[in-house]
C-alpha cells in the first residue's frame, strides 16, 4: 500500500511540475524579468496610488481615497485585509508572477477537483490543460482583471469540497469547501462568486431530488448542515471585506438611487440597459465552439490572401495594405466592443457533449442544466423572458453587469463533464452500444454544424458590423468595406473547418480506444497533445509575447505630463484636479498623481454620480464653450466663478491639454468655507437642482429632515476674519483650524459618507450634516476651533479581528480533520 501511496504522490508532484513548465514555457517573458501590460492593471495603479503610498509610509491601510472622485471608501480599490490568514494558502498555491501564478492555479485548483471526483491523474492533467487554456481566462489576463482570474481559479476547489460532502466525507469535504470558499471570497470578486452559487444551487437541487427519491432526505440535510457550519465560517473569515463592502455597497451605484426619475420611480442596482449592454445572441453563443463565427476581435490581422489586402493593395499598394491589415475590426456581432471571443475550444465542447449521451447519473444533469442554464442568461437582452425575471426577482441579481461572464460556470461544466467522459473511456466502463450511440450523436451535431457553416456561412448573419459605419465616416471606400464583409464569411468557414478537424480527432481518438486500435494511455497523450494545439494559439492571439514589457513600465504606467508636473509643484495639503483632455469619468491616470474630481471605478458613490450627470457635466460643457473667451487671467477668473459645483468641490486646476500648463482656478472655494445662508429644501431632486441656482459659497443647500438638529445659523455676511484652514491631510485623518465670529454652518469640500466618518471639535464628538446634496457640514460656535475628521469604520476594525480568529481556526480544523481523515484511511 505505501508503494502505491508514494507512487501517487510521485506521479501527482510530476503533473504539477508540467503545469508549472506549460505555464511558463507560454509565459517565457515572465523568465527574462518582464511583466505583462495590463490596461485594468494600469487603472488600478492610477486609482490605488495614495492608498499604496500610504501603506509604504505609514505601514497600515487607507481607508479612504481621496484620488477620484473626489473621495469615496477604499475598499474596493486596493485596501489590504491582513486579518484573514487564509492568505497563507492563497501565497503558497500561487507561484511566480502574475499571470503565470494565475494560469498556474487554475491548473491546480481543476486538478484538485478532478482528483476529489476520483478521476485518475492523468485524466485529470488533460481536463485541467482545456479549462485552464480556455481564451475566456487568457482574454481576462490580458485586460488586467486579476480579481476575476483568481476568483475563477478558486471555483474548482470549492465544489471539490461539496462534492466530497455528498461522496461520504461529510467533514473533510465540509472544511475543503470552508477554506477554499474563504479564498474564493477572499478574491474580491463577488460576481464570480455569485455565479458560482448559482452553480452550487442547482447542484443541490439535483442532490435533493435523487436524495429524496431514494429516501435519503436526512442523509441530505446532514450534508447541507456540515456544508453550512463552513460555509459561515467562510464568510465570517473575510468578514472585513464582506462587511466593509456590505456597509458600501447602499451608497454606491450597485444601490438606489435617492433621485426620483420622470417615472416617479427610485431605481436599484444597475440601469437594465447597462446591465445587458454586453449581452451574447444566439450565434455569438456558439464562439466556445466556433471562435471566429462573429469575427473575433476589434483587432485582428488579415494575410495577403484576405479580400481586403487585396482591394487596398489595388488602390493604394501592398505597403498601406500591410499596415492596415495588421488591424482589422472583424468584430460583427452585437456588443459594443470585443476584445476576442470566450473560446472553450472544440475539442472541450465535443468531449461535453460527448459526456451528456456517454455518463449517467445525476452528475450529468446537474453539469448539463448549468451548461444550458448559464448558455440561455448570457443571451441577455436576447432571451429577455428569463433575464428580465433574474433581474427583477432573483436577489443581487441585477447588481452585476457584462451577462455574458457567467458563461464561465458554462466552461467549468463542460470541462468537468469532458473529464469524467474521457475517464469512463479511460477505464472501458461502457457498453459498445453506449459509446457507439454518444461517438454518433455528438459527432453528427457538432461536425454537422461545421459543415453546415462551411458549405452556408451566412446563416450567421449578413457580416455587417457596427464599426462599418465608423469605417465608412473615416474614409473607407465601399469596395473595401465589402471586401473586409467577405473576409468575415471566409473566416467563418476556416475555423469551421478547423473546429470540425479538431472534432474528428479527438472522436477518432475515442473510436482506437473503444476497438483496441490504441491503448488508453497513447490515447492520453493525444488528447493531450490536441487540447494544446487547439488552444495555445488561440489565446497567442489574445495573450503574447508582444504584450510585455519592462517591469518598471508596469509599476508607473502614467509618465508625467507637463501639466502634472506643474501641478506638483504645488505643495498645498489638498486639492483637486480636473482633467478634460481625457474621459474624465473613465480615465485613472490623473488619479495616479493628483486628488481628482473625475477618476474611474465599476462601484463610485451614486451621490457622486448624480452630481456628475446633473451639475458636473453640464459646468464641463460650460467650460468648454467659454475657452473661446478666454484672452486673460481674468477672463479665466470669471468662467470659473460661476461653476459653483466645481469650486465647492475645490478644482483648484484644469487639464485640459497635457503638453500645456493647466488653467489654475482662483475662484475656488478651499478645503472648507463658512456660509451665511442656507436653503432649506423638501427632497433630494429639489437640492440637486439648487445647486444649479444658489450661490454656493455663500448659500448651503440642506434637507429639512435635519433643519432641527442644526438649530440656529448665523445670517450676518460672513466676516474676513472667518476662514477655515486644513492644517493636516492623510486619508483617514484630516484635521482644520475653523475661527468664526457667529454660530456658523461650515462646510467642506469632502464627500459625505456616514458609515466610518467622525468629526471632533476640540477632541469632542459632533454630528456631520449631509449639504449641498454630498458634502460634509458642521455647526460651529463663536470662536476659533480646533476640528478633526477621522476614518473609522467599525466594518473594518471590528471584521479584522473576527477575520483573524475565524480563518486561524478554519485552517486548523481542515488540518485535524485532514488528519483524522488520513489515520482512518491508514487503518
């Protein structure tokens, strides 16, 4: 038994090391010292910089980022959560650089699973090479969603647990499922995670049909109980992050809205058009199986061959041709842009189907509900019967957006599905008339479906697409648009044919192994061999060598620019910048320098929003329509006196070209200022548009609801000798000396946000008044006062310490159980 024992493990370090070597062979310029360009990657070095600066001076977290938008919680954007030591296992299982350790993972989380299952070693190697290689990873990689890629890697080890649960190791399984749903959590992806449970529920509800039928229903809820216990502790592990990002997630956009629109109607969540923007249609779908059948990407290359080299090259000679065709929009299908398409590979999608005629049993049905589950939601707007009812009724639902990514519990099944064929084939566990009838079917639906494609490719669509037009306005002639039209119909028909190839030859494969024309290990090989010629160029397509660059590029993606580097001059403690050269409200790159009024983030404050759309915008344009005006610092002074909004929020400069000095804004109102009137208002609608109206640095705009508490303010013209001076500034802390000769309302230019911010005066607790529809406001006496502002939420605070001591305790249980579980099987 030891023998076998070691022989096991001897066999199971070799798998890993292939991993690791098939990693790193595609990755080889992770080898030489260089790092992949990443563009989310760089967006988050923008958005995260005072937070990491913070950490390396101060060694402790920013809570608050004060870079974009002109404030809003941290937790989302780069905030460490060092209590849960779960992260342990997250650093040891993720070896080298990203995205190495990523790809690296994703083998060995699969791996892990299929071993769970009781699938052999090597069967299990090849599963994991066609999930880990699939393009939807490669393609996430690439744009730099680093959260995304290790919470997809973590998706195999959590059902590993469950599935162990239901398989009779009801507490192994119970704690594999507690720790690896902690760093499933512990990813930072919660709509990752959120398909996962939907994978997860549908498991239990095959389990409890098949358990109640076969009168097994305590044995069913013995399981869901242990499964439960772990499951809280996995929560309660990441309790930091969950319930800081509980307590923010009301006040950001993922929550209602406080304005009412025309339809009298508060909305909650995502606006339904931005939720299914990147839906998939029906054809689109099918790019698991077929990559290119909508084209591919936005930028793809064309050969000599290619209609449109041909047609270029005619007018305007091969070397233009090149050029152009080194990036062709052959992108045609309905979302607004693509990167390349979510490619399963065609040798997965056979063994897939394959698996749903060849395995039986309920593992079967519930992979095979996911796979046409998640295929129907990822429609979206196409298939609205179902995805308007998720929307409207399933909880949380309706707070993520991109529907298509749930195809990734789609991929996860029909790779588990394609392993456990390819192991019953492995083993000879069939009957001829099961193989014959399964190798029939499914080569006659998908090589169907090639030819089909082949011989009619315009039963995709007529490959138009909607970057034609945009084509056409920029100079393209009609011939050369029909020409790039022609080529999408060829590239249908290629990987059509290249799809059914790869389908003949993983079915032929089956077919030696069933008539001992091939032993099964040579056929493991193949297989093997054809999942990696499949996959490993098309990801190359999407993920090379080309995109890698030095690591210092990587580490300050934003050079500065003229206009930065004169703003850095400034040494003042706070203010904000405003850069109009760029999308201002999706664009992080003024944030890696500056405190700015614009900034990008999936989940920034709906408050913040709002005033973007109504106020923000709206002075941007103003600002835009007056440069023609401007002929001296005075005129510069008068445009920006009257955008109230801007200056409340304390723009101190104006980018508006990169290469120029920034317009510098005198009119604006500080880090705090004292007001002699306020307007009381009724609702919120009514306060947003006052902001549009009133004198902002004189009158403060407040909700009734808190007009008692405030009591009485001061209406005499405020004097000069009333200022307000910010006298220290770091993230969580900022402290003011306020002098005012009446009882004064005061406000600052920072952003109201209940949950963690306190204000002191003298070292007392006082309340912070919501004005001017997000800005903080205090009552202040007579007199000069010394005021603070600290962050501390107690979600952090307190969820560190819960976090601690629960994930030190799931890993000591997964090791006593691990343990007892292992003498159990000694004896």
């Amino acid at each position: 038994m030891k023998d076998i024992h070691w022989k096991k493990v001897g066999t199971i370090v070799g798998i890993l090391a292939i991993f690791l070597v098939v990693t790193y062979t595609y990755f080889s310029p992770l080898l030489e010292g260089r790092a992949l360009q990443q563009h989310d990657h760089d967006t988050y070095m923008g958005m995260s910089s005072e937070i990491r600066s913070y950490r390396e001076t101060h060694h402790k977290e920013a809570l608050w980022n004060n870079r974009m938008f002109g404030g809003m919680p941290s937790y989302l954007s780069g905030t460490r959560y060092p209590g849960n030591k779960l992260s342990v296992i997250d650093n040891l299982l993720r070896v080298g650089p990203v995205p190495g350790s990523s790809v690296f993972l994703t083998f060995v989380g699969f791996f892990f699973l299929m071993l769970v299952c009781g699938v052999s070693p090597w069967v299990s190697l090849i599963a994991s090479l066609a999930f880990g290689f699939s393009s939807f990873y490669f393609i996430i990689l690439g744009a730099g969603h680093n959260t995304k890629a290790i919470a997809i890697s973590y998706m195999a080890p959590v059902l590993a647990g469950i599935l162990l649960t239901f398989r009779g190791k009801k507490w192994l399984g119970s704690a594999i499922l507690g720790v690896a749903l902690g760093l499933e959590l512990k990813a930072g992806h919660p709509q990752m995670t959120y398909y996962l449970f939907l994978m997860v529920v549908i498991y239990g509800l095959v389990e409890l049909y098949y358990h109640l039928k076969e009168k097994k229903g305590v044995e069913y809820f013995k399981n869901i109980g242990a499964l439960s216990i772990f499951a809280i502790l996995a929560v309660l592990a990441n309790s930091s992050n969950l319930a800081s990002t509980y307590d923010y997630s009301p006040y950001s956009i993922r929550g209602k809205s406080t304005l009412v629109s025309d339809d009298k109607v508060q909305k909650e969540g995502l606006e339904h058009n931005y939720i299914f923007d990147y839906s998939y249609d029906v054809g689109e779908a099918f790019t698991a199986f077929i990559p290119r059948l909508k084209g591919g990407g936005m930028s793809e290359p064309l050969d000599k061959k290619s209609n449109l080299f041909q047609a270029i090259k005619q007018q305007q000679g091969a070397g233009t041709a090149r050029q152009i065709c080194r990036n062709v929009p052959l992108y045609w299908g309905s979302q607004p842009i693509v990167s390349g398409p979510f490619y399963f590979g065609a040798v997965l999608c056979f063994l897939a189907l394959f698996g749903m005629f060849f395995v039986r049993g309920r593992l079967k049905w519930w992979l095979t509900i996911t796979i046409f589950v998640a295929f129907l939601l990822s429609l979206g707007k196409h298939f609205s019967l179902l995805s308007d009812l998720m929307v409207n009724y399933f909880p949380m639902y309706n707070k993520f957006r991109d529907v298509k990514n749930i195809v990734i519990i789609q991929n996860l099944s029909m790779a588990i599905l394609g392993a456990f064929a390819v192991w019953k084939v492995a083993k000879r566990d069939y009957k001829d008339q099961e193989i014959s009838k399964a190798l029939k079917y499914s080569v006659a639906s998908l090589g169907g479906i090639c030819i089909l494609l082949i011989l009619i490719p315009s039963i995709t669509g007529n490959f138009v697409g909607s970057v034609d037009g945009q084509l056409k306005n920029a100079g393209w002639p009609s011939n050369w648009i029909a020409a790039l039209q022609q080529d999408r119909a060829s590239i249908v028909r290629a990987d059509a044919f290249r799809s059914l190839l790869f389908v003949l030859a993983a079915a032929t494969t089956i077919w030696a192994v069933w008539k001992k024309k091939i032993n099964h290990k040579i056929a493991l090989v193949i297989w093997a061999a054809v999942v990696l010629i499949d996959m490993w160029p098309q990801d190359k397509k999407y993920l090379n060598n080309s995109q890698f660059v030095s690591r210092r590029k990587v580490e300050n993606p934003y050079a500065p620019s003229k206009a930065d580097q004169y703003i850095l001059k400034d040494k003042s403690l706070d203010y904000r910048v405003l850069n109009i050269a760029v999308s201002t409200f999706n664009d992080a790159s003024t944030s890696f320098y500056h405190n700015s009024i614009g900034g990008y983030h999936g989940a920034k404050m709906r408050r913040y929003q709002d005033l973007i759309e109504h106020q923000i915008t709206p002075e941007i344009q103003r600002i835009q329509k007056g440069f023609a005006s401007i002929k001296s610092e005075a005129d510069i002074h008068s445009l920006f006196k009257n955008m109230g909004v801007l200056n409340m929020l304390n723009m101190k400069y104006l980018i508006y070209n990169p290469k120029a000095m920034p317009l510098t804004n005198t009119a604006a109102y500080g880090n705090g200022w004292i007001v002699d009137q306020v307007d009381w208002i009724e609702d919120d609608n009514q306060e947003m548009k006052m902001l549009g109206v009133a004198d902002l640095s004189h009158v403060a705009v407040a909700n009734n609801d808190i007009r008692s508490t405030i009591g009485d303010i001061s209406s005499k013209p405020r004097e000069q000798a009333e200022m307000v001076t910010l006298t220290q500034y770091d993230p969580n802390e900022m402290k003011y000396e306020v002098t005012c000769n009446h009882n004064r309302l005061v406000l600052f230019s920072e952003i109201y946000y209940p949950k963690g911010w306190k204000a002191y005066v003298e070292n007392k607790e006082v309340d912070i008044y919501r004005v001017n529809y997000l800005l903080r406001g205090l009552k202040l006496e007579a007199g000069t006062h010394h005021v603070t502002f600290r962050f501390e939420p107690k979600s952090y605070r307190i969820g560190e310490n819960i976090s601690g001591v629960i994930s030190i305790l799931l890993l000591l249980l997964l090791i006593v159980i691990g343990w007892k579980e292992y003498k159990k099987e000694r004896k």
